[in-house]
C-alpha cells in the first residue's frame, strides 16, 4: 500500500458515513502497523533500539532486566521483520501523578494537570488549578517536554505529549510516562488507535469506573520500529491529518451551503399561497432533488412542509375561510380517555397491550406490544377498534401528543396508561384529524403545553388535549386532502428508501477500500 494508494481512497471513504472519522481510524491502524512508511535497512531495527535502550538505562543505574513477557503473548498482527513487540514498560519510565489532599499537603503551590486538562494530543490550560509539593516530591511527578501524559481513569489511555517548558505536576489520575530514547508523538497514536480499537480495555479494571493502573500500562505491548521510521511515522500522520482537517471543513462547507439551499426550498414550498405556487416550488425541489436532498434524514422536513401546507388547504387550492375553526374535542365522540398497563409476562397471552414506540413514528406499528395478565374480567371499553385516534399523553417533548391511527384487527390491543383513545365523530375523517395533529404548527402549540418537573419526560392531560386548536374543511375536502397527501408522502417514502440504499451501497463500498488498503 502507498500513500498514493491511500490518497486515492479519501473521497471514496468521506462520502460514505463517518467516513472523515473511519479514515483517521485507518490512517492511526496503517501507522502502528507499518504500512503507512516504507521500511529502510540503514535505519536498522526494533531490537537494535531495544539494546541501546537497555544500555542507556546501565548508564543511568537504572538497569531493569528487559522483560520476556512480549514473546510469551500471542501478538495481535504481524509487523515487519524491523520492527519488535516490546512492553511499554521497557521503553518508557512510568511515574503516576501526586494524590490531592489539602488536608496533608504541604510545600509550595505548583500547578498540577488534572484528567481534565488531557485531551486527545493536546492540554487544555485554560483552568489549572495548584497543589502544595515539597521539593523532593517534585521530581518525581513534574513533566517535562516530550513526556506522554496518560490518563488513568475517565477515558482511561487518553493521552498526549507535554511539549513546552511550563513547570507543571500532575495529579494521581495521570501518568508520566517518560520516553527512553523512543518518540512519545507515536505512541501517543498508538493510544488513540487501541482506545478506539477496544485493545487497550483488555487492560482496565474496574466494573463501572473503568482504570488504567501502573502495573497495566507497564505491561501494555506495543511496537518498536527503530526510531527514525518512529519519527517518519509521526510526520506521515500529522501530514494526512491536516489533510482530513481540510477535508472535513470543505464538507462541512458544503454540507451548510446544501442545507441552507434545501430549507429555503422548503421555505418556498410551506409559505406557497397557493396550489399554483405549490406547484411550481415542488417542481423546482423535484428538479434539484439529488442536490437538495443527500441523507435520509433530509426527507423528515419535507414531510413536514407537506403536512403544513396541506393543513392549511395550499395542496388542494381550498379557502380556509369556510373552514371551520373548532378543537380537538369538538369532533370527538369519545375520549380523550387514558389507557391502562397492566403487569407484562413473558409468556402469550389473549391480551396483548401497545408499547408507547408503537405510535411513536406517527402510525400505528402492531410488531411493538407487550403480552399481559388481567385479574378478572377487561374492561371492554379498553379494546381498540379501527379508526381509534391513539394520542400520546407522556414523553420526551419531542415526542408528547404525537398521534397514530388505529388501524386493526379489533379486539386485540388494548392501550396502555401512557397513550389516551378517542374516537372521531363520523362527520369528520380520522386520518384528516390525525393529520392536522402532526402538522408542525400544532406540535409546536401541544409541546408549549406540556408540563413536567423532568425535561426527558413531559405530559399532557386529557383538558389540553381536548383544547387543541383545529381548521376542519368538508369530509369531501378532508378525503381530498388527505389523499392528496398520501400521494405526496408516497414521494418521500421512494426518496428516503433510495437515500437509505445509497448509503448501504457507500458503507460497502468504503469497507471495500478499506480492506484493500488494509492488505
């Protein structure tokens, strides 16, 4: 593989999803496996460094026999025959920071790095705090430039190298690890890539705060390339990844422009005055369709724009003026009435009851129900029947109120204490109602109007829901426009699957090239 194979692959990957962030991923696994430089003879090899290593800590009296537990371990993936497994205790001198206790510190204050202060390659200092340290301790947990600081809890491996002359301690969640004749730069990558990988947590302990110890980063096995390949490495990769930082500003550029073209398109078709307009907007959408809409998640405000404009009569050329303005509780002939939830079992049963997910999408989904037991007789007035406006009373606020249609068998669900029933007079069509439920004015107006002491839970009761502010035109122009509608969303339906297929073929086709650079 060469770099211009890699080159070659960058537009293909970054159309494809997190595909920016699987080509960091790439470029960070190509590094450490060396297949991102050309390996050279006169730079010697992994072991060559190991032994000048180890000589340089006989000089320093600081002579720890190497360890032998490398070739005891199954290595991971093959290197090149330069390169060495090594533990990272044999190449680096790791020190963990000073516990903060006010209470026994004493000293002069020093200011001190904290997990908070590590990011991913860099520090952020723009809140320190400081720490009483007698002089001896000093030396012992102050960093200089080009140690790797390492996190030890929070995201533990999280890491990055100390690169100026600040005098800086670090506290007890970090540690020191001071580099013997190695680049810390590369490890540093080395990091970040098994923290993604999963590698690195074979390492933590902890069942819910999760740890790096000492005695685990000593024992952590990486590579050893000889040193000049290390320093190549580095630059390949600080090289490719300004790249992607360019890359991923031009995208996100044109992402905004693309947006900001698609809802004023969308603008153009909500605030059409009438179905002259309608037209001419949703021609010019339909023209730039490709342009306008490139992720299935595009299609959602397009769904909405048509049922705005459809509740306001713009899909059908009708005067809202002899419309009649009325509530939600004005058309019904029952309800609102709340459900109930009786204790779920693992097992079948006669009685099957609606989970809240299964109106949550806006129509009614009969695959997400629940088995349940009743004591005694059901209250037959909890059955559903087909054409049952179903209406959630508690969830997030971007869900609460949110309506589905009932549409059978009946005599099957019945509905649970989360959701209220009500039936539509037969003056009025249900699927109309239904409709000017989800138009987005009306969401809006139900979401102001929910109450709750929890955000991530809102509720609505049964006089709100009755009070919803309704437009009701004829049955005849209801059915009209509701056809109309199904029409329109019949549209988006083909327009989000082909989005969603065009996104599977793009992760396929990227997991192709990745694999073939992988090789």
């Amino acid at each position: 593989m060469t770099p211009r194979d890699l080159m070659a692959a960058f537009e293909v990957l970054a159309d494809a999803p997190d595909g920016v962030k699987r080509l960091r991923e790439l470029v960070l696994q190509l590094a450490v496996r060396g297949k991102l430089v050309a390996q050279l003879e006169s730079e010697g090899a992994g072991d060559d460094l190991l032994s000048r290593i180890e000589e340089h800590r006989v000089r320093a009296n600081q002579r720890v026999a190497k360890s032998d537990e490398a070739a005891k371990v199954e290595p991971p993936f093959e290197l090149p025959a330069t390169w060495s497994w090594v533990r990272f205790g044999d190449i680096f001198d790791c020190r963990l920071g000073k516990m903060l206790d006010k209470g026994k510190n004493s000293g002069q204050p020093h200011r001190y790095l904290r997990n908070a202060n590590v990011r991913w390659g860099s520090f952020d200092l723009s809140d320190v705090y400081e720490m009483r340290l007698e002089n001896h301790e000093l030396p012992e947990v102050t960093v200089r430039r080009g140690d790797l600081v390492v996190c030890e809890g929070g995201e533990p491996g999280r890491a990055a190298v100390w690169d100026n002359d600040e005098p800086f301690v670090i506290q007890k969640a970090l540690h020191r690890a001071r580099p013997r004749l190695v680049d810390s730069r590369f490890y540093q990558i080395h990091l970040r890539l098994d923290c993604s990988s999963g590698r690195l947590s074979d390492l933590f302990t902890g069942a819910t705060i999760k740890h790096l110890t000492g005695q685990a980063l000593t024992k952590y096995l990486v590579v050893l390339p000889p040193l000049a390949e290390q320093h190549r490495i580095v630059a390949r990769v600080d090289e490719l990844m300004a790249l992607l930082d360019r890359l991923e500003a031009t995208r996100k550029t044109s992402d905004e422009v693309r947006r900001a073209a698609r809802d004023a398109a969308l603008a153009a078709l909500r605030d059409a005055p009438d179905p002259e307009a309608v037209e001419a907007s949703w021609n010019r959408i339909a023209h730039d369709m490709d342009a306008l809409f490139t992720e299935p998640e595009d299609v959602s405000p397009l769904r909405q724009a048509i049922r705005q404009l459809a509740v306001a009569g713009a899909l059908t050329g009708d005067d809202v003026r002899h419309w009649a303005s009325t509530t939600l509780g004005a058309v019904l002939v029952d309800g609102p009435t709340n459900g109930w939830s009786p204790k779920a079992v693992d097992h079948e049963t006669p009685i099957k009851t609606l989970k809240l997910s299964a109106t949550t999408k806006g129509y009614f989904d009969p695959t997400s129900f629940k088995y349940v037991e009743v004591d005694g007789d059901l209250d037959t007035r909890l059955w559903l029947k087909p054409e049952d406006l179903l209406i959630q009373r508690s969830n997030t606020p971007e869900y609460v109120g949110t309506s589905a249609v009932f549409d059978g068998p009946p005599r099957t669900f019945i509905y649970p204490d989360l959701m209220m029933r009500c039936r539509v007079a037969p003056a009025h069509d249900v699927r109309f109602v239904h409709l000017s439920l989800s138009a987005p004015d009306t969401r809006a107006w139900i979401r102001a109007r929910a109450s709750g002491t929890s955000q991530s839970m809102v509720k609505v009761n049964q006089g709100t829901v009755s009070s919803i502010p309704l437009n009701i035109p004829s049955r005849e122009t209801q059915r009209r426009i509701v056809a109309k509608v199904d029409e329109l969303m019949a549209l988006c339906d083909d327009l989000e699957a082909r989005l969603i297929r065009a996104r599977e073929l793009q992760a396929q086709f990227a997991e192709a090239a990745v694999h073939h650079l992988e090789v």
